[in-house]
C-alpha cells in the first residue's frame, strides 16, 4: 500500500476516536468484473478463509487498488486534498462498499504489491503529523 491506504487508514482511526463514526474507506481502482463492492468481497474473502491482508489474493477477486482514500459526509480525504466526492480517480472508478478498517489496517502493514516508490519507513512520520493535527482538534 502507498502512502493513500496508510493515510485512509491512521486518518479513520483519529476520526473514530474523536466519536466520527460515519466515516469510511473507499477505494478506487479497476476491475475484469462489473459492479465490485468491496464490501462483499472483503465477506468474501472471509467466508473462504482466504488472507484479507494480501493484496494479489484481492486482484483474484475483483479488486486491483488504484487508490485509497476516506468519505466523510460527501468529501474525499486522502494525503493531498479534502474535495467533494467524485467517482473518478484518473482512470479508475470508485468501487462501491467501503473496506472495514481492520482490513484497511492489516492491508497496510503489508508492503508486497503496492507502490514501490513510497518508502514505508515514513509511516510513522505520517502518523506523527496526523497526531499533531488532531491535537489541534482536541
């Protein structure tokens, strides 16, 4: 996962701690099959016993991740910018469902399969910056 999915992840969880509890993660991506919800994938998946975590094991199933992001009351939140909700993301479409965030979380602790170009190691930067945000709020 990129910074997106790490963002979306540790985001929703500061939301959910302030009492934000409509808060979801979206995804935007592609797929070989038509109408995808990731919701009923991720049930899926986990009906089958198969690895919510992998992300290869959610390209098999119908969801290639293009990018991650948080809804919040029609706003899209990602690491660049809050704007109106769209359903379009360049070239990808915005998959119906929302992932829970224990599988966003555990999504994101895995580094096979997503950007190479991010360097995990600042994971925890993203976290402290989103702490200090917060800290603002609170």
């Amino acid at each position: 996962m990129g910074v997106c999915g790490v963002f979306a992840t540790e985001l929703i969880k500061r939301m959910f701690n302030l009492g934000i509890t409509d808060a979801r993660i979206r995804v935007f991506g592609s797929s070989m099959f038509n109408n995808v919800n990731v919701e009923t994938v991720e049930q899926t998946l986990h009906a089958n016993f198969l690895p919510t975590d992998d992300v290869n094991v959610w390209n098999e199933n119908g969801v290639n991740f293009g990018h991650i992001i948080v809804e919040w009351r029609g706003y899209h939140f990602d690491g660049e910018f809050c704007k109106p909700l769209e359903n379009r993301w360049y070239y990808s479409k915005l998959f119906d469902g929302a992932l829970s965030v224990d599988v966003a979380d555990a999504l994101a602790q895995q580094p096979k399969g997503w950007n190479r170009s991010y360097n995990r190691a600042q994971n925890p930067k993203v976290c402290a910056i989103l702490d200090e945000c917060f800290a603002l709020l609170s």
